[in-house]
C-alpha cells in the first residue's frame, strides 16, 4: 500500500497539485491510468471541500492510500483524510500593522540582491567572447513542487566521465498554458552558467523533464548561456531544490 499527500496547499490548488505529485512518484502504472485515477480522487475530494464550507484560501493537507491492482490505481477511501487550516482574521490585521515595516526591509533587502547582481554581472564573461564549453549529455528528472504548488523543481544532471552528475536545476512557473523555465546549471571546472527557457503546459511532470532535456541541450549547442559567478550558481541551486516539497 502506498501514501499520497498533497503537502500544505492552498484548497484552490489542490487538484493541480495532486496530479503532479501522483505523476511524479508513481512509476508503475501508465500515464492515462494515473490520469483517470486523479480524475477519480479529486472529483471525490472536491464536493467534501465545498460541502465542508472550505474556501479556496484555506490552507489544506489531503491524504489517502491506495494500491495497484492489475495494473489499475485503487484509492483506499477509508484512508482519506483532509486537514483544514484556516485564514484568522486577528493575523490579516497583524499583518497590516507590520507591513510598512517589512516594506523597508524588503527594500533593503532588494538593494543588496541588485548590487549582488550587478557584481556578478561584472565578473560574467560574455557568451559570444567566449563560448561555453558545457557538457551536451543531460537527464532531468522532476524533484517536486514548490509549497504553494505554483511551481516545479527538476534536477539536471549532466554526463561527466560516463557518470551522470548532478549539476543544476530547473525551476518552471506554468501562466497561460506555457511554462517558462529558469535553469541553472555549473559544471566540473567549475563554470556556471544561466538560461531561459519556454516550455509548453503538461500535466505530466516526467513530460516536462522529457522537454527540459531537449530545450537545455539545444540551448547548450547554441551558447544561448549567460556566465554566472560558480559560488552564487551554487547557492541558487541549493535554495531552488529546498523550495521544492
């Protein structure tokens, strides 16, 4: 028997959220079976939250077993539970207090970022002076979804002496039916270096790693890469993959 949760979501995103965490770690039954079976589970799940008087804005965390029989996806309805965190106004009026002091410091903050920026900017070395030398040869593999289920996290690892690294990630924010990637990636020298890509929208996560792949690898062969500084790549690496749930 195996466990499925959502993690902490807002109920609004729930379904879309399901659907890519069943995608991501069920690798023993068909994409369109676990299509049906999320079809199933959230059109279940959905009258019990509206029923519930749970608004969109609630916070939720549903969980339910399930097994594989025959190679079909059975949910084990006794096993579902949904757990209900609610907006307090008393913290909506706090946070008006504290806002314009959190203003300032964001503004602070912001002005370190930019000048942090700006200083790898400086050390960047332009693409067209000097082509990157980046390793063609790359696996992505979904790693998970942000916490409020708006974005998704993949790995890219990248062959080196035959091996697959680790090397970056990929952070993909879906709007309007396409997904625009941010890709970091550094390599054994190390180099580092950035690049934005466009994806179209799946619900199949493994789909999106599938189109990652290419994408990366055709924007490698074309130096369509921008330097970054390895020791900063390294620690945006390292908060993207911590964000992901």
């Amino acid at each position: 028997m195996t466990r499925l949760s959502s993690g902490l979501i807002i109920a609004g995103a729930y379904a879309n959220k399901i659907r890519r965490v069943m995608f991501a770690m069920e690798k023993r039954v068909e994409s369109k079976e676990i299509a049906r079976a999320v079809g199933e589970l959230n059109a279940t799940v959905f009258p019990i939250i509206r029923d519930a008087g749970i608004d969109k804005g609630d916070v939720v965390r549903i969980t339910i077993e399930y097994d594989i029989e025959n190679g079909r996806i059975v949910w084990k309805w006794d096993t579902l539970e949904i757990q209900h965190y609610k907006q307090v106004p008393e913290t909506s009026e706090k946070v008006k207090e504290l806002l314009p002091k959190a203003l300032e410091e964001a503004k602070a903050a912001a002005l370190r970022e930019e000048a942090a920026i700006e200083e790898v900017r400086e050390e960047a070395v332009a693409v067209e002076e000097k082509p990157p030398v980046v390793p063609e040869e790359f696996l992505v593999d979904y790693l998970g979804s942000s916490e409020e289920g708006m974005e998704d996290i993949f790995t890219v690892k990248m062959k080196v002496n035959e091996e697959y690294q680790l090397a970056g990630v990929a952070r993909v924010i879906f709007e309007e039916g396409a997904g625009k990637a941010l890709v970091i990636i550094v390599t054994p020298e190390p180099k580092a270096y950035r690049t934005v890509l466009t994806i179209p929208y799946t619900d199949d996560p493994r789909k999106a790693a599938d189109i990652l792949k290419e994408r990366i690898t055709e924007a490698v062969r074309s130096k369509k890469l921008t330097e970054l500084n390895p020791e900063e790549a390294k620690r945006l690496i390292k908060e993207m993959m911590q964000q992901s749930s």
